[in-house]
C-alpha cells in the first residue's frame, strides 16, 4: 500500500514561534513532493513543491526533503494566527500502471495562538 | 476568471435526483482532475482527463459520471446518489499528466454537495 503520512494534530504553536509540520512517504522512486494549506470550507492552495534533497526557501516557508528518509518537511517561522490552517503533504507515487499519482497525506491542523 | 473555477459552489440533491458539477480552467493546462475529500479521510482521486482522453479510473461508482469535452472544461454527471457521497468535490488541473512525476495540480473552490 502506497501511501503518505502526516501526524493529524491539532499542533499548537504560539504567534512568531517556528512550526515545525512532518510527512513520511512510503515510495522510494517519488520524484515530486508538494505542499498545500487548506483553510476551513476552502480548496487546497499549492505553497510549495521540491524536488531535490535538502532545503528550499520560500519567505516564511521553507521545505526540506530528505530521500533517503523518505522523508519531508514544512517549517513556518514567525508564525501568524492567520497561518491556522490544515497543511497537506502530497506526494507524486509511481501508480504502478505507466504514471504518477499524486496521493495525499490526511493533513496536519495547524493552530497558531496569538 | 482565472484559475480554476468549479460550480456550483453548494448543492443539495435528493438521492433520486440528476446534478451536475461543472469546472472550469483558464490556464492552458492539458491534464484535469476530479477528487473529493470527506471529513477525516485524505483527497480521494476520482477521475483524470489528460489531452480530453480518460486516463484514471480510481474504481468510482458508476452514479458518477465524468465528462470532458475539451481540455478547459470537465464535467461530472451525479444520478442515484446515497447520503455517504456528501463530501467537497474538488476539481484540479495540471500542466501535464504522465510520467515525469513533476505535474504541479492547482485547485478550483470546490463544491460542497449534500445528498438528502
């Protein structure tokens, strides 16, 4: 079974405190790996993808990869009471018929406490 | 509009009705999806058109019924529907479908659909 982890939460975090978010992945060959925060009643809006091991740096947000963990991460730093969302980690699995799929982790509700 | 757009936004059916949904890209993608997401459980993939051609089939209900008629429009057909298919329903597109593992989806608002 193919499949991609998240630790459901709730994570509590006080405003301007760095969150720290975590997804395991259980196919080596995976080449993509996204980042998405859902707010309540809302769509999922991509904020970042990486591909390669190490970091990747977007303002606030900065993702790391390591493929030899199968392993990957979401860090907020200077967390914003309006960065309480849910954060889905998606990963493109090999779906074993000639494509990628990419499968969801079942999020990680993210509070942060002004 | 830009990106992707999804109606209608609510909808409420009876289990003997016939509904449709409707999404909309305007990003020039070739590839587009439809998921749904229920309470507590991870975005199911449902269905995916790449160049208007079915290519996924996630084992989905005959009761629903996609359409893609170009690569900016999908469609899906709900008929004979039962309460545990309220659920958001979420359409997506994609640049690309196939085997870079690179596409990048990108998501419309979604509709929220109650079956009575």
């Amino acid at each position: 079974q193919k499949e991609v982890e998240q630790n459901s939460g709730p994570l509590s975090v006080p405003e301007g405190a760095i969150a720290s978010l975590n997804c395991t992945y259980s196919d080596r060959g995976s080449q993509s790996f996204f980042w998405y925060r859902q707010y309540s009643g809302k769509s999922p809006e991509l904020i970042m993808s990486i591909y390669s091991n190490g970091d990747k740096e977007d303002g606030r947000f900065t993702a790391q990869l390591n493929k030899a963990s199968q392993y990957v991460s979401l860090l907020i730093r200077d967390s914003q009471p309006s960065d309480s969302a849910t954060y889905l980690c998606a990963v493109n699995l090999w779906s074993g018929a000639g494509s990628y799929q990419l499968t969801f982790g079942k999020g990680t509700k993210l509070s942060v406490i002004p | 509009e830009t990106g992707v757009t999804q109606t209608p936004r609510h909808l409420v059916m009876g289990m003997t009705n016939k509904k449709s949904l409707k999404c909309e890209q305007h990003l020039g993608h070739n590839a587009m999806y439809w998921y749904k997401q229920s309470a507590k459980k991870p975005l199911e993939l449902m269905f995916v058109y790449s160049l208007e051609e079915r290519v996924e089939n996630n084992s989905v209900p005959s009761r629903f019924s996609p359409e893609c008629p170009n690569s900016s429009h999908l469609f899906l057909h709900l008929h004979t529907l039962q309460p545990e298919d309220s659920a958001l329903y979420l359409c997506a597109s994609s640049q690309t479908y196939g085997t870079s593992g690179r596409d990048t989806q990108y998501f419309g608002p979604g509709t929220r659909l109650t079956v009575l």
